[in-house]
C-alpha cells in the first residue's frame, strides 16, 4: 500500500491535485535516535521551527544505545582526512568545549515535549525509536509539471522509484558533483520538521560524525527580524557558545551544516538589483539577504546547507543554487505505519500508569488496527501522513485509557490540538500583504465543503462540489494566488481520494471526524451567515469605529451588495442606526438553534453512540463487510454539534486564538445563553442510551460547569442499558453528573460491561441513585466489596438494587450480607441467577434478621435446595418489613415446596414466590415469573431453563386434576399454553 502525493500546479483542475502515488519497494527503515515527541510541534531557540511528523517513541535504557537500518548519517568514505596543522586546530576546535556546550543546549531544548505528548507518560522521552518517513529523489520539472490525471487504484500501483535514505542528500548527484544545497520539501504533516530535528538531536549525540557544526535556523524567526545584521552577530546572538568558534567558519577543513527550517516564510530575492552581494560574515545586512547569499554559496561557500519548504515555495529558489531535490512522503507504506503503532501503542506506560497490566489490551488494540490497515484503504491512504498517526495514537488512547475523573483530555480538545501543532503561527502565503492565517482560511473554504456535507448527509464530494466551495468567490489575482498554495501545500491534508470501488473519483475528509470538526468551526466562527447578517456586522463594526465614514461603509458594503441598493441601505443607516447592531448579533441564536437541532436530531436515534463510532472508524467493524452492491447505511454526523460544543470551551478557544481563529468570550457566553432553554427542554424527552450518552458526551466537551448543572438536574432518570461503558465513559458521566448533587431517581446500567473499576469510578454518582440497575454486568466478588462500601455509606440513597445474572458467588454474598446488615436506605434487592448457591443463601440469611428496611429479596435461579430456602424463608417470617422473597427456578423439591407452603399459612404477610402454583390456584405471580425467564433466557442456559419449565408444567398440570373448580381449571389451562409456548420457541430457535 502506497500513499499519494500532491504538487498542484496554478490552474490544474481539482481532479488533478490527486497526484500520482508514491510506492515501491518496501522501506522499513528504523532509526532509533533521540528525537521529539510524535506528532508534536517544536521549536528552537530562534522560535517555532518544526512541524508534526512521525518520529515514533520507545523508551530507552539509561545507556543509549543506537542502531540505524537503511538509515543514519555515517562517515563518508571519500571524506578527506585531516592531517596537516590547521586542520588539526580546526578538529580541535570542532571537539573544544565550545562546541560541546552548544550541542548541550540544542539537546536540552529538543527534550522539551509539548504538553499533548505528556499525556502518553514517561516513556516518551529523547531515548527513543524513530520510523523515517519514505525519501524520493526529485527534481524542479517534476514540481513544475501538473501532476498526471490517475485514478486513485492506478496510484496505489504506481511504483516509488528513486527513494533516498538521509545519509545520502549530500552525496555526489549523477554528474558526480558534491551537493552542497538540498531542498527538502512536502506538504504539511509528511514529516519533514520532525526529520530535521532528529538530524539535529543525532547530532548532539555524536550520531551525525560528517559535519563538525551543525546550526539550525528558524525561518519564521528571521522573518520577524528587519535589521540589518551580520551573519557573526546572528550565530552568536542565538548561539553565545559558539563566540570562539565563528571566526573559523569560512574554513575550507570545518565541516558545516547550516539548516533553513520552513524558508516558505521568508520573501527571498535572488536578483542582483534585489539583494546583494555580499560575501564577509561581518557586513550587516538583512536577514533575507544573508540567506540569500548562503544560497548562492557567496557566504560561507564550504558550508552545506540543507533548507525546508512547503512545495509552493519551492521554485523562489532558482535551481542553479540546488544541488538536489528531496520530497519527503510520509509513511507512503503501510509496514511503516504498522512499525509506527506497533512500537507507539506497545509501550508500558503509554496509559499513564507505567505498569504492564494492559499489555493485553494494547496488543489487541495494535491486532485490530493492523487489520484494519489491511482491509480498509481509507485509513491507510490517510495514515501516510505521519500527523494523523499521531491523530490515531491519541484518539486511541483518549478512547481506551482515560481513566481520570474528570479526563483530562476532551475530544474536540485532541482535533484543536493536533490543527495546532500542524498550522499554528502559520500563513497561507507570506508574500500575500493580508497574511491570511492558514488555519481561518482552511475554516472558510474547507469548513464550508465539510458544512455543506453534513447538511446534505454526504461524505464524497466531486470536482464540481470543490470548485463550488472554493472557486465561487474569486475575484482578485490575490485570491487565486492563495487558492493555488492551498492546492499545493494544504488540500492533501484535509481531502483525499477515495478508495471505495465506484468513487474513485471523488474525494473524502482525510480522517471522517475531520469533515464534522471542520464543519462545526465553519458555524461556531459565525461563517454561516446570511447576506443581510454579513453587511449588517461589517457596517456595525465600521460605524463603531469611525462614526458614519460614507468612504469605508461603501468599500466594505459594495463587496456583497449591488450598488443600486446603497442609497436605500445609508437611509435605513440614518434612521435606524441600532438595526444593523442588533441584525450582526442573530448569527449567535443562529449557531445556538443548529446546535440544539442538531443535537436532538430524530432521524439518528439507535445509532451507536459517537465514542463507539469513532473507535470503529479507526479499528474497523469486526465481521463481514459490506458489499460493494449494497446500498451504503445512512452517513451519522452526531459528532457536529459535539464538536460545536466543545469548540466554545475556554481551553480550545485559547487554542483556536493560536490558530488565527478567534471566538470571544461574549460570543461564547451569549450561544450558551441562547441555547440553554432549547437543549434543557429537548433533554427531558425520553431519549435512548446511545442518544443519551452523545448528550452526555456534548455537556462534558461543553466544559461549562454552570451549563452542565442546568441540563443535569433535569434529568431525573438515566438509562445507558446496553452501552459498552468503558473507563472513558464513566469518567465522563462522572464528570458531568458532578456538576450537580441532586438525587437520581433511576439509574439503569444493565448490561454495560461494568467491572470493579466503572464501580469505583462512578461510586459518587450510584450514592445518588434511588433505584439502581446493574443487572447482566462482569461483577463478581471484588465488586460487591465496593457496592457493600455504597450500601453502608452515610450518604447513600439506593432503595432498589438489580444484581441479577452478575458471577457474584458465595464470596461476594458475604460483601453484600454485610451490606444487608448495615444498610438503611435498600428495599428491593435481586440477586437472581448470580451463583450464590446454598451457601451464599444461608449467609444472606445470617446476616437479614439485622436489616428493618428491606421489603423484597429475589434469589431465585441460584441452585437452592430445600434446607437453604426452608431457613431463609424461616426469617423472613420473622422479618418486620420483608413481604417476597423470590425462590423460583431453584432446586427445590416437592416437599420443600409443602413445607413453604405451610410457612407461609402461619404467616399471611410473607408471598413466597416458588412455582407458578399457589396450593389448587394460579400464582398470582405467574406472569412476573415467565417475563424473568423471557428477558433473561439469552443469558442463561437453554437447557436448564426447558428442565425447569417442564417441572412448572407438569406442577400445574399436577394442581389442575386437584381442583374441580371449572374457573381455576381454566385459569390453570391458560398458564399451560403460556409455559407450552414459552418452551417450543425456545427449541425451535425462536426466542
């Protein structure tokens, strides 16, 4: 499996940004090097510098060790030995303190991780395994040309010839001339920034031997500097200790790498009558020009020079000063991604505990992934950029290690991180005079194709969808400048073709989550508006400013209305000036209405919930899959109005601010206002489990506390029966159920995979809790311990407890008997089919005599003989408020059944619920007793359950000769039918 490129040129067809695919031969080179955190954006000390890309980690032992495959800077062979004096003095210097402090520092910087990666734990450090994204050797006619019109099929079969490993970019090219300049370049997120820095950090460590001095350059810091300065001055400025070692740069026996990162930002000019000349370290001159003339080999002629860029900026640098092209194409195999999060999610102390106890589960989670890889294209095709593996090992492990209450992590908070550390600080075009940040610009253009997909319930778009979103609207040579460095740079990471047979030419968000974060910051921007809401807060805006300045009210009006309706537009202006105010202001109730909407949506009711989706679109569906006749399943946006949430948190709109999109704090407050009323009254409609949890879901990535409180203490019954709870969704209904203190009056989590950690974290919400379902769940004896500990609690309210079908044995009957003593709030308790046997039983009955609350016992299905139900029953005559106690589908005999029943006419108050008899007359209970074995037959063995339904039968056969009452006899002959029913659609399969 290969990945595909993009180099766009101006004016190519969207059909055409497709590109040809990169491939071949299988590359599964690993360096294991210190290197950055994955995915993770850093910067050196001259400012923000690299890019996410995919340097992958594996703790190390404290002695490092180093290996590299196809890979690592090595010594050349050819490289000419120093001998004489002077370079004996120059190797000097290269090993002299000076140099060693400034690897000190370059290293000590590099190890900083930025807080997405701490979330991973301790074993993310610079001692780490690194996969190298694939290399291709290319050439300036290549970037130039327009890229081949392929299907998408045709590109994952084409080869990648002319791979290049890093140790070879400053080899001899086929002429047989040194390389001195290398241009590397890729679009965002292939991993070109990360790659530097791991040059950087090897050779800190003495793993880059070729070069004596390596120095590093942030482009966008020199950007920032308009001073004349000297190239001396620049190096010492950021590098204090290498003071000494300056003087000797423009040695011919000094081996130096100079590295431009990100030289998009800067605006060079290689004419002479733009910059120039200048050849003496000590002239100052402007930042740009120094670069310039390092270029031209002009300044510092020995030095090797290796420079990043986006693909758009590449031809700024004429290709007489480059001695080779290099494009980095990410993980343009599907083995380097497997190695990625083989090595990424195998690690002890990836779930933040450093202990080795979910290695089972990592190893599953890395064998689903895999095959998913395998069987599914699209992610494949995605994963080639080593940005959104790092976006698949997070959402991974916010998903399945999260465990902390509240998370620390929401989910609209991973997507705003991982835009963040790809696009934050940067520009579309720096040579454009309204520096656009690239990120607002990927809202407008981007968010309104991803907005127009969700409201239209589709996730493949056309060429004609493309040029509608992005094309529309362009009038100025300006405009379609940009236009063309976001074909050739960014549209890649946000589309891609896809790869269903029959769609092969349309396109589809990268990652499926993405379309719906894009979309829900289209509108939260307030992007979505009318035309009369866009005049209205552009004119607002202006008059506030510059009272009625006629000039710029007609500038900025002109651009969206005809200008035959200015007259009427400036005479509304003078007689309602507080119109357009107030009109400005409706796109606010405008993002709250489609939030609510959208939140309640009917027609996605019994979808699994959006946790769950997102886990599968990653892990894939486990089972066959789809034919490719078949019609596809209705498209779920659920995560839009989510992440429209989430998006106005204060944290992500702190983020957005880095990423040149600002929501104020007014706009957020005044949304949340105009949304309350609508989201409260819709929440106290019934919803199902899996439309309950996304709500719960949205009020968590909400994070406001106040908000929260609001919604919460409407909702007085919760049922998550049947969603997979897992640590992360406890967690989160934890959290937002802690908003408040307010009691729950039902709480149903029925056959939701709980285990003694879901009960330990959710132990604040069941103290709530009157009536409290747990029924058909993993608890056994340690999760009694902790429900004994919720009974006996001061604080607990919990009248109604369901224990059935859980393995709580004899052990856990001890727990729950202590419980039963001590407790003074518990009414109903069921233990149905919970495997406490005789022994169970009796301690229960030990310990009843001290409980005064308790109203019905249901221990039925536990393997109970006569002795066992003789002595509890015996009790709970005795009991002052038991009234049932359940015993039906035990191993009692008929004797133990007369006896029962003769307790039981000593005293009236006890109902003793046995057999589907009542001496010569139906139990009253009968229907209660078969609905049991309806609901829980799936869950029990068919087996016994036939064994005993005949011994019903032939019991009531038994009473129904002992009765001459026509009335009871027919009566008796319909529970018959009933139970004759019941036991053929449980032997024919149907039931």
């Amino acid at each position: 499996m290969q990945c595909p490129r993009c180099l766009p040129q101006a004016g190519t067809s969207w059909s055409r940004i497709q590109g040809s695919k990169l491939g071949g031969r299988e590359i599964t080179r690993m360096l294991l090097s210190p290197s950055s955190a994955p995915g993770a954006r850093s910067s050196f000390i001259l400012g923000r510098m690299l890019h996410p890309a995919g340097s992958l980690c594996f703790e190390m032992s404290p002695l490092r060790s180093f290996a590299r495959y196809q890979g690592g800077f090595q010594e050349s062979a050819s490289q000419p030995s120093s001998t004489g004096p002077r370079q004996m003095a120059l190797r000097n210097v290269a090993s002299s303190d000076a140099i060693q402090k400034h690897r000190k520092s370059l290293s000590d910087w590099f190890s900083h991780q930025p807080n997405e990666e701490r979330q991973f734990g301790p074993s993310f450090s610079l001692d780490t395994i690194h996969v190298d994204p694939v290399i291709r050797e290319s050439s300036l006619e290549e970037i130039l040309k327009p890229s081949p019109d392929l299907t998408i099929l045709n590109q994952l079969q084409s080869p990648c010839s002319r791979t290049i490993g890093l140790q070879n970019l400053f080899d001899a090219d086929a002429c047989g001339q040194q390389v001195k300049n290398v241009v590397l370049y890729g679009t965002v997120g292939t991993g070109k920034s990360t790659l530097i820095k791991k040059m950087v950090v090897d050779w800190c460590h003495g793993r880059l031997p070729r070069f004596e001095l390596v120095i590093p350059f942030s482009c966008e810091d020199l950007s920032q500097g308009n001073v004349p300065v000297s190239l001396r001055r620049l190096i010492t400025k950021k590098y204090l200790h290498l003071k000494e070692v300056v003087p000797l740069l423009g040695s011919a026996h000094l081996n130096v790498l100079v590295i431009l990162n990100g030289m998009e930002r800067l605006n060079l000019d290689f004419r002479l009558s733009g910059t120039e000349l200048c050849c003496d370290p000590n002239e100052a001159v402007p930042p740009s020009a120094i670069v310039v003339n390092l270029l031209r080999k002009y300044l510092l002629p020995e030095a090797s020079i290796i420079v990043t860029t986006r693909p758009s900026a590449v031809r700024r640098i004429p290709s007489k000063y480059v001695g080779r092209y290099a494009e980095i194409c990410g993980f343009s195999n599907t083995n380097l991604q497997k190695q990625y999060f083989q090595m990424r999610l195998s690690q002890p102390g990836c779930d933040g505990s450093g202990s080795s106890s979910n290695s089972d589960e990592r190893d599953n989670l890395v064998e689903m992934l895999s095959r998913n890889l395998e069987r599914h294209n699209q992610i494949a095709a995605a994963c080639f950029l080593p940005s959104y593996c790092w976006l698949v090992c997070t959402t991974l492990h916010f998903l399945y290690f999260t465990k902390s209450v509240p998370p620390r992590q929401t989910l609209t908070g991973i997507y705003t991180s991982f835009l963040r550390l790809n696009f934050s600080g940067e520009i579309l075009d720096s040579t454009d005079p309204t520096n656009v940040s690239m990120m607002k610009y990927v809202a407008k253009t981007v968010g309104k194709l991803a907005h127009e997909g969700v409201v239209s319930r589709r996730t493949c778009f056309s060429d004609e969808d493309l040029q509608k979103c992005f094309e529309v609207e362009m009038k100025t040579e300006g405009e379609l400048n940009l236009l063309n460095v976001f074909r050739t740079d960014v549209f890649r990471f946000f589309l891609t073709p896809c790869v269903q047979p029959g769609k092969e030419h349309t396109f589809v968000f990268t990652i499926p989550a993405m379309q719906e974060y894009l979309a829900a910051l289209y509108v939260v921007l307030g992007e979505k508006k009318t035309l009369a809401q866009r005049v209205g807060k552009e004119v607002s805006e202006v008059i506030g400013k510059v009272s009625e300045d006629v000039t710029l009210v007609l500038g900025i009006v002109s651009k969206v209305l005809p200008l035959r309706i200015l007259p009427l537009l400036f005479g509304l202006l003078k007689m309602f000036p507080r119109f357009f105010n107030q009109l400005s202001g409706k796109d606010r109730d405008t993002i709250a209405h489609t939030m609510a909407v959208e939140m309640f949506k009917e027609e996605d009711y019994f979808n699994d919930d959006v946790l769950d989706q997102i886990n599968s679109s990653i892990l894939g569906v486990e089972g066959p899959l789809h034919h490719p006749d078949e019609a596809p399943e209705d498209e779920v946006f659920e995560l839009f109005p989510i992440f429209m949430g989430g998006l106005l948190s204060r944290r992500n709109r702190a983020l957005l601010e880095q990423l040149g999109c600002s929501i104020k704090n007014l706009a957020a407050f005044e949304i949340a206002n105009a949304m309350k009323k609508t989201m409260i009254r819709n929440s106290r409609k019934w919803l199902p489990p899996s439309e309950l949890m996304d709500y719960l879901v949205f009020l968590h990535e909400f994070q406001n506390e106040r908000f929260t409180a609001e919604a919460i203490r409407s909702l007085r019954a919760i049922n998550l029966s049947s969603i997979k709870m897992t640590p992360l969704k406890c967690s989160i209904l934890a959290s937002v159920m802690g908003t408040t203190s307010h009691e729950v009056e039902e709480l149903n989590l029925s056959s939701c995979h709980l285990d003694v950690n879901s009960l330990r974290t959710l132990f604040p919400v069941l103290l709530r809790c009157q009536k409290l379902h747990l029924q058909l769940n993993s608890l056994g004896p340690e999760a009694c311990r902790e429900i004994r500990d919720l009974l006996l609690h001061d604080k607990c309210v919990v009248s109604t407890l369901r224990l059935s079908d859980n393995p709580v044995t004899e052990q856990g009957a001890k727990y729950l008997a202590e419980a039963i003593a001590g407790n003074r709030s518990l009414t109903h308790l069921s233990l149905l089919h919970t495997s406490l046997g005789n022994q169970g039983v009796e301690v229960i009955t030990q310990h009843l005599a001290q409980n005064q609350h308790l109203k019905e016992l249901d221990v039925g299905y536990n393997s109970v003989t006569d002795e066992a139900a003789l002595g509890l029953v015996e009790v709970a005559k005795r009991h002052a408020t038991l009234k049932e106690v359940h015993l039906y589908f035990n191993d009692i005999s008929e004797e133990g059944k007369r006896a029962l029943h003769a307790l039981r006419r000593d005293r009236d108050g006890v109902q003793v619920l046995v057999f589907l008899t009542v001496g010569t007359d139906v139990s009253d209970y009968w229907a209660f007793i078969l609905s049991v074995v309806k609901k829980n037959l799936p869950n029990w063995d068919r087996e016994r359950v036939q064994q005993h339904l005949r011994l019903l039968l032939q019991d009531l056969e038994c009473s129904r000769r002992q009765t001459g009452n026509p009335w009871k006899k027919a009566k008796f002959l319909r529970v018959e039918n009933e139970v004759k029913k019941m036991l053929v659609k449980i032997q024919q399969g149907t039931l």
